[in-house]
C-alpha cells in the first residue's frame, strides 16, 4: 500500500471540501488500495457526517448515503413498502460485509474483472488506453450487453439493479451544488472511457438515495451464482409486477452482472404491462432484452441463463395465489 494522508470530515460539507478520496465502509476501496489498483495520496472519512438514516419522504423515502446495507435491508419500511430492495441487498455479500458496507460505497463498488485487480495486465479501466486483457481472456463474469471493443467489464453489485427498476433518484452535491440523477442514469455505459463508472463528477458526493411511492405488486430478486452466498452474480433479475383482472397491469424489469450497468428492460416492460402473462409472451419479452446481446466465450451461457431466469421470474411473479 502506498502512503496517504487521513482526515475525518464532521458534515458533508466539510468532506466535499477536502477534495480527498471519500472512504466509507472501505470494504471495496481497502482492497483496492491493497492491489494498488486504486493510489489516492488523501483520504476523507465519511463514517461520521450524519447521512445515517432512513427517512419518510412525501410518499416515498429517503436513504442517507451512510446508512449501512444491513440496516437499509431490515428497515421496516423498506421491508414492507420496497421489499425488493431489502431481498436484493441480502443476496449480497456476507452479514459482516454488509454492516459495514454503505449505500453511498456500494453504488461506488468498482467491477471484479480479474484483469481489472491485476495491475500487470492491461485495462483500459484502470489504465486507460492500455488495451483490455478480458476481451480474448477470461470471461465468465463479463458483460452480454452494452459493452464496447474499450471494456467488457459488468457493474456487480445487487442493490443499484432493484433501485434502478424501483425508479430511485440519487442526489449529489459538489463543488457547484446539488443535483439529483436518476438511478437508471447514474452507473455508465464503457464506451470510448470506461474509466468513468457513473455519472458522478469529480469532487461530487453522493447525500442520498430517494425512493417513489412504493409500487406494490410481487416484487422477486433472483440472483443466479456460482455459490449460494458470498458470490457475485452471474446474472440477477430484479421485478415488480402488479396483477389486475389477469393481466399484468405494471411491470418493472432490471437485470444485473449482464452490463456495465444494471440494465433496466424499459422495452420489455411496455410489451409486457396489459397482457395476460404466458410463455410465449415472455419468451418474446426476452428476445426484447437479448437484442444486441453478444458473449464472449467463457460467458456465452449468460444468454440463455438471462432468458430461463427472466422467464421464471415473470412466472412466479404473475402466478395468482388461492
Ligand atoms: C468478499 C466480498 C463480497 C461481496 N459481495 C457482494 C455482492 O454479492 N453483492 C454486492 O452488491 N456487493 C458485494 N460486495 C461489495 C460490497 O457491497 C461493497 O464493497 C460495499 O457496498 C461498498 O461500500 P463501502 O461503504 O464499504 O464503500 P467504500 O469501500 O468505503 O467505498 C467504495 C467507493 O465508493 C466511494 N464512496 C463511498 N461513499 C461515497 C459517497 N457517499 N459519495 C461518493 N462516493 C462514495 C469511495 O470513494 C470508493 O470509491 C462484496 C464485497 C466483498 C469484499
Ligand atoms: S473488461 Fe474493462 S475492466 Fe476488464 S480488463 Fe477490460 S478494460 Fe479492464
């Protein structure tokens, strides 16, 4: 590890200011300082700005950025009104890691290609203009959709896949004021600088994460992985679906591990709301989703896996209970 300057900010204000390296819960950011992926020279402690609690908002709610993901996931508005969120944080990671781990740091967490953590080789992510290792190499965790010939790297994390199709808004602050983006817009496509994960600017802080109304409906998280726990996705689905008079009356639909980021099915989801649920329509949903979808070899299984899941998905979520 490199050497660094540590301070402790006391408001939000006081860590925007510092124009250091935010640091959280520290779980991603450690380890990346460890590899020597990531070299900040000044670190600014967040852990005690406030921001830690959850809140009513009108008809919906708001998140502080500090609040832990194992608090977020047992709130019990949450768990009653947004119950897809709390199921999608506890598929992620472990007990210990999640209460530590914040929701500001976990919008943050950086990708878990191989190639990214191993400074000899090249990444244009990590470095840029060096080329990119994956793209020929090892594969299994990569993208299917909206990658580039600069990065093929997915966004991994859980919790921004649920708040992506729960229309959450992520609101920031910075040197030139506050601002909000919407969670669908907030995490970028690799393009020609896959450097940038997200839209966020350089010396910007996330403040919080608001969630709408609640939607009701089933909501279903389903990730698919190579372990039961403590794994990565290989693919995740994250839905609503609301059921009136046999057909499906509002759809929400966002996947996970399958792009840079969570990819919210917009398109599948006007196909979907207003019909009777069947197989045939959500096979054709899911050609929808899968246009465009490329593999690369070790993770060419990711696109019949997204279309089973997806399919199983829609059909626990659209089944009626006696
Ligand atoms: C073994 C292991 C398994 C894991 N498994 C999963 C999993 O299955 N699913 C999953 O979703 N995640 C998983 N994670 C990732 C984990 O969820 C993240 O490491 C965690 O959420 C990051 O939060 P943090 O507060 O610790 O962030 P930190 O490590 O403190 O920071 C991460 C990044 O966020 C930035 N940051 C932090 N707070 C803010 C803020 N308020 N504003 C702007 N920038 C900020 C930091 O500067 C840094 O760049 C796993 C992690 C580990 C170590
Ligand atoms: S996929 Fe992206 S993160 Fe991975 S090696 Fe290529 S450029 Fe780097």
């Amino acid at each position: 590890m490199r050497p660094f300057t540590y301070t402790r900010a006391a408001t939000p204000a006081e860590a925007i200011g510092s124009a250091a390296r935010i640091i959280a819960g520290g779980t991603n950011l450690l380890d990346l300082m460890k590899h020597q992926v990531e070299t900040p020279d000044r670190l600014c402690d967040v852990n005690h700005v406030g921001l830690d609690r959850v809140e009513r908002d009108g008809d919906g709610l708001r998140i502080g950025a500090l609040v832990r993901n194992s608090d977020l996931a047992a709130d019990d508005a949450v768990r009653t009104d947004w119950p897809l969120l709390s199921r999608a944080i506890l598929a992620g990671a472990s007990g210990q890691i999640r209460n530590r781990a914040t929701t500001g740091g976990n919008l943050m967490q950086r990708t878990r290609c191989y190639y990214f953590y191993d400074i000899d080789a090249p990444c244009n992510k990590r470095e840029p203009g060096s080329g990119c290792a994956a793209i020929g190499g090892r594969t299994r965790l990569h993208a299917i959709l909206g990658a580039s010939d600069q990065c093929i790297a997915t966004y991994p994390g859980d919790m921004a896949v649920a708040l992506s199709a729960l229309d959450a808004t992520v609101e920031v602050e910075g040197p030139e004021g506050r601002r909000e983006i919407a969670a669908t817009a907030f995490h970028r496509l690799p393009g020609t600088t896959p450097e940038r994960d997200t839209e966020l600017r350089p010396g910007e802080m996330i403040l919080s994460v608001r969630l709408p109304a609640p939607l009701g409906g089933r909501q279903i998280y389903r990730k698919v992985r190579d372990r039961r726990s403590y794994a990565f996705a290989l693919v995740s689905v994250a839905a609503a679906v609301g059921m009136k008079d046999g057909r499906m009356e509002t759809v929400r639909l966002a996947f996970g591990s399958v792009a840079a980021k969570p990819w919210r099915a917009i398109e599948a989801e006007a196909m979907l709301a207003g019909q009777a649920p069947s197989a045939d329509l959500f096979d054709r949903a899911a050609d929808v989703v899968l246009a465009g979808a490329q593999g690369y070899g070790d993770n060419d299984f990711k696109i019949p896996l997204l279309r089973r899941t997806m399919r199983a998905v829609l059909a626990e979520a659209t089944q009626e209970t006696m």
